[in-house]
C-alpha cells in the first residue's frame, strides 16, 4: 500500500510541471469606452422626481482580471459615467470571470457585486449604493500582449430617483470596448 502511494506521489508531483506549461494571461486590464444605457438625472417633473425616461450616457471603463486557471479567473470593473443633469456615477464591481479559450477568440460570461457613487448637488439620495452585475463578451487577440474585446452586460443599481420615496432598483444595459494588455503571462 505504502509502494502504491509512493509510486501515485511521485507520478503526480512529475506531471505538475506538464500542468504548469498551460501558457495563458495571468493578468490583464482594459481601457475603453463604455455605454450605459439608464436612467437620464436631467429629466425630472414638477416635484423633482425623475420623469423615467432613459438616455444612454457615454462613460469610460476599466476592467482588470486575474485569472487562475485558462477557464475561470476574478475581474474588476470600474466605469465612470455622465448621467445627465450634472451628475457623474463612478460604478465599481467585483465578480467572477468563465472563459473558454481559443486561438481566434476568447469569449466569456461574468458576474458580480460592487456598488456605485453618483455625485452631484441635486435631491436624488446621492452617494454610495449597493449594484450587481452580470453579462458576457468576447476578447480577440491581435498578438500575444494586446486584444480588442466587446463585451455586454446588465447593471443594476439600488438607488433614491424620487426624492419623497425610497430607494428601488434600477436596471441597465452597458455595451463597452477596448483594447487589452496582457501584464503577466
């Protein structure tokens, strides 16, 4: 018995190196453009309530991921975005990452939690509130450093847009795009 789990040790500890050749990007992050699809600050009624109509506010995006394995990795994305009537959101979210790797394209699926902070001077509760987000996308290399990715997801936010009323949840679609630089291999 003890041979057998000598031998069974010793085969294993020979093939960690063979599972250690598995060449893929460790870390990674992107900078690009984003679009957020949401609720418009600078569209409210006679109360100061938001009126409900939506607009889609241009913003920049910065995703940095950490993958452990070639299929599952950790990332974080930061956007900031101009929501209308003055007032600026800086989202950030923390979530999980499953790719499927292939020389042409990279696409994944992603989830996460983070929170978001609108600033401005207005009524609407602003400052921090809790937001998830879920989506998928898609990186495709250009060389072994750089890659363009596109990438979809649905953002939801916990937040006041009526100053009488509580918080509710408000959802919305980003579309974003950018180059990005592989750091360590």
């Amino acid at each position: 018995m003890v041979k057998i789990a000598a031998v069974v040790v010793l085969v294993f500890l020979c093939a960690i190196p063979v599972m250690a050749q598995d060449d893929y990007p460790r870390i990674q992050t992107s900078l690009g453009y984003a679009n957020l699809n949401l609720l418009d600050f600078g569209s409210v009624n006679f109360d100061g309530s938001l009126t409900g109509a939506t607009k889609h506010s241009s913003g920049f995006a910065n995703e940095t991921g950490f993958n452990f394995t070639r299929s599952l990795g950790v990332n974080n994305y930061m956007g900031i975005y101009g929501l209308g009537g003055n007032v600026t959101m800086i989202a950030d979210f923390i979530g999980g990452k499953a790719m499927y790797r292939t020389q042409r394209a990279v696409p994944y699926a992603l989830a996460g939690i983070g929170f978001a902070y609108l600033t401005s001077g207005g009524l609407y509760g602003y400052g921090s509130s809790f937001a998830t987000r879920w989506g998928g996308g898609v990186d495709i290399p250009l060389n072994d450093s750089l890659a363009w990715k596109v990438e979809v997801s649905r953002m939801g936010f916990h937040l006041q847009t009526n100053p009488l009323a509580g918080a509710s949840w408000v959802y919305g679609t980003n579309i974003s795009t950018g180059i990005v630089f592989t750091i360590a291999n």
